[in-house]
C-alpha cells in the first residue's frame, strides 16, 4: 500500500505523490481538500469584513446618537467647518478683534465706559453690520449681527449690559475662535458666540430669532 502511494505534509497542508508521477516529482492537491479550503478562507474571510463592518456602523451610530443630541448634523465634520474659517475675510477679523480689545479697555479689568466710548459704539455697530453683510458663513453672520444689535443699543440706552453681550460674543469669536492658536493667557469662554459653540460640536445652526438687546 505504501508502495503506491505516499501522503506528505508540507507546511501543514496534505499532498498526494502518484507513482505514475513520482519520477518528475509532481504533486497534487486533493480536489476535496483544495474545495474545503477555499471554503473555509472565504467563510473566515467573511466573518471578519462582516465583524468589522459592523463594528464601524455600531460606532457610526453612536457618533450619529451623540450628534443628534447636540443638534449637529453627522455630515458636519470639522473639516467643513475650518473650510468656514478659512473663509472668513480678514479684514472681519481684524474688525473683531479691534472690538474686543476696545471693549476690554472700557469695561473690563475694573474699567468703566465713558460718555465717549458709548458714543463710538453706534459706529463699531455699523462696522459690524457691513461685516456680517459680506460673509456667507451662519454662524458668524448671526454673531455680528448680534454684536452690533447690542453695541447699537448701548449707545443709545448707555445699557451696560448690552457691551456685556457685545463683548463676550466677540471674545469667544476673537480668542476661541480666529486667534486660539496665538499666545494669550485669557481663553476663557463665555459659551454665548453660535461659531464658537458649532466648532466645539455643541451646536450645528443659530437659533431663528435673535435674542433681543441685553439679554
């Protein structure tokens, strides 16, 4: 019997030697052994694109669970939304900055605005105003806008709160938003400016009605 046919293991898988080929030192795989091993590669290969391709939906789900909950869109991913910053003129940020600095030199640090501060806020309103009327991004528009709707009341009312809303909008915009990768010791966040709060994920759009002057 073993005469006339040898079975050899070669690196784990068996291979018939036929004495009718042995002279040229061929050997065969045995078709049932070759079928049962495709079998099983394709049944392992399978369950593993299956596992993790489920795995992936599971997480997706989540992310999309934890968007939903905070208002955002899973669509929304951060690299549309530094496509939003990028866009931003420069010149509006400049302006953003200016007023910030403007308002903490009158209001904060134990300052006190003057007749002449309240005076110029009707003009950093206007500044404003053609700001947001020449951006395309939400988000920001609806923070100009409710900057310069504060700054305008205050020079009219000499309504301290309204530099309060007008000042921390334009803080989170300036320092958290368009200049966080500049060296300041003051990042502190008031969690008030729409942009800020759609970079950080907590929201995705800005409310549809403004909030009125002071609040």
């Amino acid at each position: 019997m073993y005469t006339h046919m040898g079975i050899m293991i070669i690196k784990g898988v068996i291979f018939i030697e036929d004495d009718k080929v042995k002279s040229e030192k061929k050997f065969h795989m045995n078709p049932k052994l070759l079928f049962f091993l495709i079998i099983t590669c394709t049944l392992i290969a399978t369950f593993f694109i299956s596992f993790y391709g489920y795995s992936s939906y599971i997480e997706y789900k989540k992310e999309e669970a934890k968007a939903n909950d905070n208002g955002i869109r899973i669509v929304d991913t951060t690299a549309a939304i530094n496509n939003n910053i990028s866009s931003v003129k420069r010149e509006t940020i400049s302006l953003i900055t200016n007023i910030h600095n403007a308002l903490n030199d009158s209001i904060c640090y134990n300052h006190t605005p003057d007749e002449n501060f309240y005076s110029s806020c009707k003009n950093y309103a206007d500044e404003l105003k053609r700001a947001a009327d020449k951006e395309n991004w939400n988000c920001l528009k609806f923070d100009l806008e409710r900057a310069a709707l504060n700054l305008e009341d205050a020079s009219n009312t000499k309504n301290l709160n309204c530099l309060v809303i007008a000042h921390r909008v334009l803080h989170d915009l300036d320092a958290n938003v368009f200049n966080r990768n500049t060296d300041s010791s003051d990042r502190a966040s008031y969690d008030i400016s729409i942009t800020y709060l759609v970079v950080c994920g907590k929201l995705y759009e800005p409310p549809e009605e403004m909030p009125p002057a002071g609040a």
